[in-house]
C-alpha cells in the first residue's frame, strides 16, 4: 500500500477519497486553487498544496502543477477522483512518466473509452449490442446532420470525449440541426477541449442501467451489479439507486457479463462502469453508451449493497493486489437510493445558483450517508459543478430506503444557497418514483406537479415576528409604549407596522403587522401603505400568531397551524423548520437574490444564472428576430442561450466575451420594431 496519496479533485469526491485513505493510514494530499482556500477537502487532508488561480484550467485541469504537487509531498500515487482529469488518458501517462502511480486504468483503456466512436466499434467487435448511429471520428456538421437524417429524427448528438450529459443535444426537427450542432461544439470543446461529435438514435422512454465492473492487473474482471440512473435532468443524474427493480436476475446476469466483456476489450484495471441504455417495454434489448474510466459520482449505492469500498479497491488494485473474489464472492444485498444535491433552482430550469452557506446540517446514521464538501461559512461560486454533496439512504428493500431518504433530505439544511433539495424529495413521492416506473424523461415531464408553489406566507409573517416580537404580557411587566414597535398611538387605533419583502415572481409585498389586545395578527398584503390615515388594505392573506417561545414559533394560516422550530446556527442565523423545510428567519429571505432587472420589462435580457458571458452574437444597432439567440452565459459546466424575446433593434448591449455575471444582471436590450416607428 502507498505512504502518501495526492487527491487531484475538490469537493465531496475529495473529502469521500480522504475518509478512505485515513482509514487505511495512507497520508492524504489535498490540491486547491484559490476559490477553494478554505474548502473542506482542504481542512481534512492531512497536506494541502496550492496548485493556482480559480479558473479550471489554470489549476485542476494543470497536469505540470499537480505534478509538481505530488512532487513536492513525496506522493506515490495520484487519485483523480471524478470530472476534471480523471479521464484524461495524457494525465495518466504523465503520472506514470513521473513515476506515480495512477489510481485508476491505463492510459490506453482511457483513450480507447474515451472516444465513444472507436468504443462502440471495439465493444461490438466483443459480443456486446450497442446503439444505432454514425461511424467514423471528424464528421463535419454537414456529415453529422447528414448521418441524423439517414438515422431518422429525433438523435441525440454527442461529444465523442466526453460524459456526464455535458454537450449532449437531443434534436427532435431538422431545422434545428445546425444550431444544436454548434451548441453541442462548443460546450463538448469547453467541457473536455476536443468538440468532435457523434449522433445516435434517440431511444424514446429509455432507461439508464449502468454495471459496475472491477478489474485487477492480474486478468481478473468482476460485476457489482447494476444501478438505475433513469431519473435525469438535463441528461444529468440526480437519483441513482441499486439493484434496478427492471431487471430479472437472468438480465441481470446477462448485462453483467456484456459489462465484463467490455473491460476486457480494452485492458480495463481498477473500478469502471459500463453504461447501457434500456428500453422500458423490453429489458433485454439493452445497448452499450459508453464506459466510464473512472469512479462514479454514484458508486455508494454499490457499496451499501455490496459492503465493498470501491476506493479501497480502488487502492489495492493500483498497488497491485490480486482479487480475493470472484464472481460468486459478489452478493448484493438490500437497496440503497443516492440524492444528489446540487447548488441550482428547479423553479428556473434547474440553473446554477450560488451564495455563501449560512447554515448546514446533514444527516448521518447507521441507514444514511451523507458525502459533502460543504462547511458553513464558505461561498459556493460558479466556477465549478454545481454539486454540493450525496445523500444516500439504505434499507432492507426499496420501499424502506426510499422511505429513508426521504426523511433524510427533510433533515437536510443548507441554507444561504439555492439547491435541489426539496425537489428531490418531492420527486421521491411520485406515485411513478415510488412504484419503479421510471424513465430518463420523467422529470420534464412531471416538473411542474414537482415544483413548489413558492414561499409560503407564514414564513415571512414568521420572519417579521423574529425581527420585531410581540411586547410580553406577563402580569406586573411595563413597555414602554412609545419604544414599542407594536402601531401603539396614543389615543387612537393601533397603526399598521410594515415590512417590506420582495418575492421572486411577484409584486413586492409589504407584512403589516398590530398588535390587537392579547393577540398579534399579521398581514401578507400589497407593500403600498393606504392614504387613509389607520387604514389597513384587502389583506392577501391573513397569519396569526399561536405561539411564540425562546425555541418555538406557531402562526395558524387560513386554518391550518404551522409550528416552526428556529435554532441558532454558527455564523448567528436563526433557522425556521416548517414540516419538511427549513428557511432563513432573521432577514429577508429573498431580498438579496433580486435586484432591478427582475423587473425591468419585456425587452430586458437578465442573466438567469451567475456565470460567464462566453459567445456574444450582435452588436448595438442590429435587427434581430424573435427567438435568435444573441448571447451564450456559462456556469457550472452548463451553457445557457440568451434569445430575443421579439423582433426588434439590440439598442443596449452590456457585456463582453469573458464578462462575468450576476444572476439577473442586465445583459442587452431589445426594442421592439412597432416602437421604432
């Protein structure tokens, strides 16, 4: 076994490949760049190096800097976790060159892997049945829309080096080929710097059944089962469990000996998985996707089934260790489901956030896991993936674990930034979730059912009562009336207090609030204060107080009664439980997502996300029609195209290639031609 391991990743990856090398007694390394200083894999890695500035190429993606690292630790090995090089057949052979071991496969298994072209024609030439679609690596555009239409629409184009969903275009008409071709480009050559594509058929209502495999230096091959991924978005998992309830054990055994035979074309050592798209009507017309050469984002599902650490194997392996097993060693037993949660807003098309973590809290017992890179305090920029952490739940069945993790995402608070939390146990209570009809086009399908219907209005009633309490009432206790911030006037009616909120999607509203003998009542109503001197407007909805302690806070909302429990977090943030979600208490807790552009018209182009402005298509003056695209905004690995929303002249334009943004920035502005004349 190695002395001492460099981690070349950050985030969760890295923390997770550290808890396994501390129980191991293998020195661990941690890399950073500057936006990740004060990073958790940072703090927990018993060294830590500085390999430079925050852009991924100028740090992460750095084969000499990471080298130097591991030079100056006196590392003998290099893990590359998942995402940036750790599928990058030149990094591996630089490590070997440098005489380090690489934690993972050979060189040559990445490359071949690597180019789903030459992968496809090397597995089928193994025995395993792959997708129908082009031949051949370097099609132009006009080849590939050529080989789309002989295959017949609608295809999915994607990047021949790439994974993860990045640069994937599922393209229904012809008209659009072109465009979605050279989208497809670009986010393929920023995501792994080569842009060559390949098309496929799209397989409608498919499912997505991945094998994990685990290979030896010394010929030995081994499955770990499968693990169903179908629930996507954006071509991107976000729920993964283990075993799949779609296949019979004779698939099951089938599929696994395709995946066995796919490691084995290629010379395959260390943990990989065999990715396979299947039909939901007829499991056993599966076809091989692709191989990835490297740890997946989901392997603890397979280890809570299996009782096997795919890192220490991981280890062992690249150290040169034969496998005690073989295949009938391999028992799977019981079910686990992994959540991921990621910094991004489903109510806006799932685009990355952002923000500084007021306050976190994850679970953790003997049925739940959580992998995090979060600490409380650090921001969460966009520079990098937008997933923060796992969650992942096990149980005896697959009822019982879903059960599991549904509870656990309800413990699961991070608050400051915007994630898919909620989402993600919503989407675990979908009568088709629950019964295992599922497919990789199921969430956008059921987003809107799956999306919350906004902020509720006791939160902010119960914000108001935290900022400015109710005077106490005990006998024998004096307020001084003219310091309470109660509407007391002498003489008169008890004036409204308002306070002003600002709802994403809404009005501005204002909470008033007056106190009314022994009790408090608050109302959600317009934010314009009336004319009428002590009269209150059409209130929106009416909130009243039950209940409020040192520790507990209850307000009844048209009949229904909602006990928040607030708990004072490190950085000084009450925090408000309501049944399954927590919220920020003690400030306006959507005030600083807004800003003026959220409300500035029609012909206004915002930033829907935090990023990088990377293709800027106009100019001030030009005439532009509904629908073109003008702008692209980058963030997160995700490429986001900026259209115009009607036929006009582009009379203001705000940024630049390489401009960085704000959410909800203002980017240009399109006047309408009928205002033209």
């Amino acid at each position: 076994m190695f002395d001492t391991v460099l981690v070349a990743n950050r985030g969760e990856i890295a923390v997770r490949v550290i808890r396994t090398l501390r129980a191991l007694g293998v020195r661990s390394v941690a890399v950073f760049s500057d936006a990740d200083a004060d990073a958790r894999h940072v703090r927990e890695a018993d060294t830590a190096v500085r390999i430079g500035p925050a852009p991924a190429a100028e740090s992460y993606l750095s084969v000499e800097r990471l080298l130097e690292a591991a030079a100056r630790t006196g590392a003998q090995a290099v893990h590359p976790g998942y995402g940036f090089l750790a599928e990058n057949a030149g990094f591996a052979q630089a490590c070997a060159e440098a005489g380090l071991a690489f934690i993972g496969p050979p060189a040559s298994a990445i490359s071949l892997m690597g180019d789903k072209i030459r992968a496809k024609e090397t597995v089928k030439a193994a025995g395993v049945p792959v997708v129908p679609g082009s031949s051949g690596s370097g099609l132009t555009d006009d080849q590939l829309a050529e080989a789309a239409r002989e295959i017949g629409m609608p295809v999915l184009l994607k990047p021949s080096a790439g994974g993860g969903g990045k640069g994937m275009r599922l393209t229904r008409v012809e008209s659009a080929l072109m465009e979605e071709i050279a989208a497809a480009r670009r986010e393929a050559r920023a995501s792994f710097g080569d842009d060559t594509l390949l098309v496929e058929r799209w397989i409608d209502r498919p499912r997505h059944i991945e094998i994990q495999v685990l290979a030896d230096g010394h010929g030995n091959v081994v499955h770990l089962g499968e693990r169903e991924c179908s629930l996507q978005r954006r071509h991107q998992k976000i729920i993964e469990e283990a075993p799949s309830v779609l296949l019979t054990p004779g698939i099951r055994a089938a599929m696994g000996e395709a995946a066995v035979n796919a490691a084995r074309s290629c010379g395959y050592v260390g943990a990989g998985t065999v990715e396979f798209i299947v039909p939901g009507g007829d499991p056993s017309s599966y076809y091989f996707m692709e191989m990835n050469t490297r740890l997946q984002v989901e392997h603890p599902v397979t280890e809570l089934i299996t009782g096997l650490d795919l890192v220490e194997w991981q280890l062992r392996v690249a150290s040169g260790e034969a496998l005690p097993f073989g295949q009938d060693g391999i028992t799977l037993t019981g079910h686990a489901v992994e959540a991921r949660i990621c910094a991004e807003d489903p109510s806006r098309g799932f685009l990355p956030s952002g923000g500084t973590v007021l306050a976190l809290s994850e679970p953790s017992s003997g049925s739940v896991r959580t992998d995090s890179g979060l600490l409380a305090g650090v921001p969460v920029g966009s520079t990098y993936d937008p997933m923060l952490s796992k969650v992942i739940a096990y149980g005896p069945d697959r009822a019982a674990a879903l059960r599991v993790l549904r509870g656990a995402l309800a413990e699961t608070v991070i608050l400051g930034v915007q994630t898919n939390a909620g989402f993600l146990r919503r989407l675990l209570s979908h009568p088709q979730v629950v019964s295992g009809d599922l497919d990789t086009g199921l969430v956008e399908r059921e987003l809107d059912s799956l999306l919350p219907a906004g902020v509720p209005a006791e939160v902010y009633a119960a914000a108001a009562l935290l900022k400015t309490p109710p005077a106490a009432e005990a006998p024998g206790y004096w307020t001084d009336p003219f310091g309470a911030a109660d509407g007391w006037r002498l003489g008169g009616t008890p004036a409204w207090t308002v306070h002003h909120f600002r709802v994403p999607g809404q009005d501005p509203v204002g909470l008033r609030t007056r106190a009314r003998g022994a009790s408090y009542e608050l109302l959600l109503a317009p934010a314009a204060p009336s004319e009428s001197e002590g009269a209150a407007p059409e209130p929106r909805a009416e909130v009243r107080l039950v209940e409020l302690t040192a520790d507990t806070l209850t307000v009844e909302l048209e009949g229904v009664t909602h006990r928040f429990t607030h708990t004072a977090s490190p950085e000084g943030v009450w925090l408000g439980r309501d049944a399954d979600t927590w919220h920020v208490l003690d400030h306006d807790p959507v005030e600083a997502s807004l800003s003026g552009a959220a409300h500035a018209g029609a012909d206004t182009l915002a930033a829907p996300m935090p990023g990088t402005v990377t293709v800027v298509k106009v100019a001030v003056g030009d005439e532009v029609d509904a629908g073109q695209s003008l702008l692209v905004v980058e963030a997160m690995k995700m490429e986001h195209v900026i259209s115009a929303p009607h036929a006009g002249t582009v009379t203001e334009l705000d940024v630049t290639p390489g401009s960085t943004v704000a959410m909800d920035q203002i980017l240009a502005v399109v006047t309408p031609r009928e205002e033209q004349q």
